[in-house]
C-alpha cells in the first residue's frame, strides 16, 4: 500500500467512528427503507429484479447495501479497508436479518473470487480514493461474470471545484479540472488525498477493462450534503452527480 493510501485509510478509520456513534440514525434510515436515489432504482430495477449476488466495493456504513438486498438482490458482498465501516455495517445488517457480508480489504485487489458478481456496485465518494483507475476496472472486469453489471452513482468529477456559497454558485480558486488531486476539507478530513479523475478518463477505464457501456447519466442533485450547508452549486444549473451501467459482455474474453 503507497504512503498516501495508507494515510487515506487512517483517515477513514477514524472518520467511520461516525457510523458506530450515529447507528441508531442510520438504523432508522435503513428501516425507512431508502439509501438508493430514485434514479438508482430506476436504472438498477430490471438487473435487482434477477435477485443478483452484489458486490458493493467501499461498501463504508453499509445502508446501500440494506436498500440494496430490500430491493431484490439475493445477497450483498461489501468490501471496505476500514475494519470499524465493516464491522458496523455487518452488524447492523445481521440485527436487520440481511444477506450481507462484510470483507474487511483493501482495493483494487478484492479477495473474492473472478466472476463471483451479477452486479459490481459503488459509488457516493468511492472512485476518488483510487489512484489508478485502470487497476480498479481490472478489478471490477475480474469481478464481475459475463453478463454481469457494474453500476456507479458517483460525485460528478467537476464537484471539487464547487465553491458552498448560498448566494449563487462560484469556481473554487485553489481548484482545477484536471488537477489531478487536492486534500480534501471536508469529510473524512483529517489531510486525505482525493483523487480527481475526469469523467473521459472514468469511461475510458471501463471500457479498457473490456466492459461496455450501457448508460451515462449526469445529474444536478448532490448524493451528500454538509449538515446545515445549502450551496447554490446544489440549486439546479450545475453537475453534481453522475452515474453509469456498464456490462461484462457475455462473449468477452476475460
Ligand atoms: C464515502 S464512503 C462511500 C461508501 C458507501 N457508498 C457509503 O455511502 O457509505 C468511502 C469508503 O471507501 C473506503 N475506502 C477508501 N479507500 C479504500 C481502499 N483503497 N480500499 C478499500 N476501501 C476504501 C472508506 O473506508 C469508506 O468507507
């Protein structure tokens, strides 16, 4: 693991801490029945409707999954590097009765078996702590078996350079398109290093991997909101989240 991974994953550590000390919220969450966005849902419901084995990487609190396995999938796999995420999440989904297991590991390198997936599942703050976006679609290609899907609903990769103002929407000066990275000031703090990839180079590590694009859809509505912060950048006008289907075609020769 590289220096910055390494301090990436201290900084996960301790910001899982939230998701043991806010459980009872986030059990409340998960019986209200709703972590996946309609547009989710909508895009996911045929492949859910097939009752898929869901590999979920950087799985964090787990509620996606809980929503995922009420949604249709027969069982869901989370794989996370922070043991205080997963051994939170494996809890709550065992108090809840739900079909998930919780890996603890680092990724790109999941320790699960090639083709185990009928849908690779992530996002909400997951592609920015991968450094080499080709090694993470390998991973998600080995994954996967043929016919199965990989599904991301992700931060749209120009959301850094959104300023929080209320009044109306502004560039961030400290921040570029194509920076490459920048620490991150907000959660999970504590000096992480996101990456910043750019929406070409997230398509094009997919299909390099061999997988084909299904959709792409851009959208305005953030998947996270600071407590207390309503930021113009939020109001409509600009990208703030994104998401893709792509498949392992049924004739690759993975
Ligand atoms: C913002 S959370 C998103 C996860 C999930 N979709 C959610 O909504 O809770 C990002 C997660 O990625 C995990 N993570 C970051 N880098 C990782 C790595 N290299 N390997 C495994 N997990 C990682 C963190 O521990 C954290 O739980």
């Amino acid at each position: 693991m590289d220096d910055v991974t390494r301090g990436n994953r201290l900084a996960w550590e301790t910001a899982s801490r939230k998701h043991v000390r806010e459980d009872a919220e986030l059990r409340g969450q998960a019986r209200a029945g709703g972590a996946l966005f309609a547009t989710e849902v909508e895009m996911l419901g045929p492949i859910l409707a097939t009752g898929p084995h869901v590999v979920h990487l950087q799985s964090g609190h787990g509620l996606d999954d809980l929503a995922l396995t009420a949604a249709g999938a027969r069982a869901v796999t989370g794989v996370d590097f922070s043991a205080t995420a997963t051994a939170a999440a494996q809890r709550r989904a065992d108090d809840l009765g739900r079909a998930c297991r919780y890996v603890h590991a680092a990724l790109p390198g999941a320790p699960l078996a090639g083709g185990c997936a009928d849908l690779v599942y992530t996002g909400k703050g997951a592609l920015i702590w991968m450094p080499d976006l080709a090694a993470w679609a390998a991973d998600v290609a080995r994954l996967l078996r043929r016919g199965g899907h990989l599904f991301v609903h992700e931060a749209h990769p120009a959301v850094p350079l959104w300023t929080w103002d209320e009044d109306e929407p502004r560039i961030r000066p400290d921040r570029g398109y194509f920076a490459g990275s920048h620490v991150n000031d907000t959660f999970p703090a504590g000096g992480a290093v996101e990456w910043q990839h750019t929406l070409g180079e997230i398509l094009n590590a997919v299909i390099g991997a061999g997988l084909e694009l299904r959709r792409v859809e851009e959208y305005p509505e953030p998947f996270w909101r600071a407590d207390g912060v309503d930021a113009a950048a939020w109001r409509g006008r600009l990208p703030n989240t994104f998401a893709l289907l792509a498949w392992r075609p049924e004739s690759a020769a993975h």
